[in-house]
C-alpha cells in the first residue's frame, strides 16, 4: 500500500508550489513529495522547505519513498528512531518511572560513552533503551528480577518492540544479541557493547550509592576494574567527582572492531 501522504490521490492544489532558491534566488518548482530539486539558475540541490521528514528520520523505506534524503535528516536519522524506541520504552513500562528513569540515565551516559569510543549511536542508543526490557516477564514469571532472567527474556520482547517500529534486520539482531548478556561481558566485545555496558554499571553504582555510599578508593577501584572502555572510565570521573590520579584508564575486554 502506498503512503497515503505520497499519493497524488489525496493531494490538494497547494501541494505543488515555488520557493527560492536560497544560493541564487531562482524560483524552483516543487511538488509536494520531492525531497531536493535542483535550481536551473545555479545547479544548486536545494531541499524542499515544506516536506515533513518526520517518519524519513525513523522509517526504513525512506530512501525508496523519497528518493533522495537531505544530509540533515541523514544526520538525525539514528537519534530520531532511538526516540522512538525510547517512547515505546516508556509505554511498555507504563507507571514504573524508576525504570523508566533508569533507562533514560544510561541512554544518555551511553550516548556520551559511542561518541567516545566511535561506537554506533542507533545500536548504542537503541540497547540502552531496552536493556531492561525483559524485567517485566522476569518478575512475572519467576518471580525475580536477577540478571540472567533478564538477558533469557529481554531479546523477545525487544526484538517485538523493534519490529514494530521496522528496524532493519541487523540492528534488531544486534541489540538483542547485547541485550541477552549485557552484565555478562565476552572475552572480546564490540564498542557497541561496551559502551551500553558501561553506561549501565555507573548508573548501577550511582543508583546504590544513593542507598549506601562508597568510600572513594573502594569506588575509584570499583571503577577501574569494572569499566570496559577509557572514554567510560572519563565518564565516571566526572559522574563521581574523582580525581583524574585515581584512575588508570586499564581495561580488562578485548575490543572487535565495527
């Protein structure tokens, strides 16, 4: 089925229209559906300033719908779909705002994490979203929320979420290939992986030493052993307020490469 908001059948007159070209001034013709046209005055690829690429930015068969995607929504094509996983996230977690709360602080320290490691933002932030997904199923069906009931059931229920949303294949197997042992490291790991991981064990320990603070040193040493990648480790020190001497930077994984 077509989309409705391609399909000349339900256009109006206004959905062909002119606007300048922003380089020369040359008026260009659009219609409504053209992504980028090009100026007869300047040769200039001048983006249509009225097209809405709101479901551009998340849904897979953008390229084939439009065409040709601005570079811009290009750029914001991974953050805006991780947005909407995050909503999902949120719907399925319904009230439980420390979950969702939860979810929300590793997305954003992982996201500090990728930039740092130059792991991929969508994969990164997508897992963060979901990492805890099947906590829900876990209490339910066994009555605990322990780890490895979480990596057994998560995957299910996020690969649901994310076909639903119509992630392409491999970003869908990835995600829950880290979301079924994300507190279980491999001996070699992706930048993805250890990104999210990262992300989650601060805000694990940032979340119990609410309850029961840390000394330093046993905190900075926590830290150390624990954290897979440097760029985590600088994320921590300043989460924590450490000092840049209790912290050597060494790290334990193997990292592969994208």
């Amino acid at each position: 089925m077509k989309c409705p908001g391609q399909d000349t059948r339900y256009w109006k007159p206004s959905d062909i229209f002119e606007a300048p070209c922003p380089a020369c001034g040359k008026t260009v013709e659009f219609f409504k559906d053209d992504a980028v046209r090009k100026c007869a005055g300047c040769g200039s690829r001048v983006a249509n300033p009225h097209l809405d690429f709101g479901c551009a930015t998340y849904c897979k068969f953008a390229s084939q719908c439009l065409k040709e995607l601005p570079p811009e929504v290009l750029a914001r094509q991974k953050h805006l779909f991780a947005e909407r996983v995050a909503c999902e996230m949120r719907t399925y977690f319904g009230d439980d705002e420390k979950r969702i709360r939860h979810a929300e602080k590793v997305a954003q320290l992982a996201e500090q994490i990728a930039a740092g490691e130059a792991a991929d933002m969508a994969v990164v932030l997508t897992a963060a979203y979901l990492h805890d997904i099947g906590i829900k199923d876990a209490e339910r069906m066994y009555h605990s929320t322990a780890a490895n009931y979480q990596e057994q059931l998560g995957p299910l229920t996020a690969r649901g979420i994310l076909q639903g949303l119509h992630a392409g294949e491999q970003l869908v197997d990835e995600v829950c290939d880290i979301i079924g042992h994300h507190h279980h490291p491999r001996p070699v790991e992706t930048a993805n992986f250890m990104a999210l991981y990262d992300a989650d064990l601060i805000v694990n320990i940032q979340e119990g030493d609410i309850e029961k603070p840390r000394e330093r040193d046993r905190l900075s040493a926590l830290i150390e052993s624990r954290l897979l990648t440097s760029s985590g480790r600088r994320v921590a020190q300043e989460v924590f307020e450490l000092p840049p001497s209790m912290l050597s930077g060494s790290s334990s994984v193997g990292e592969t490469h994208q």
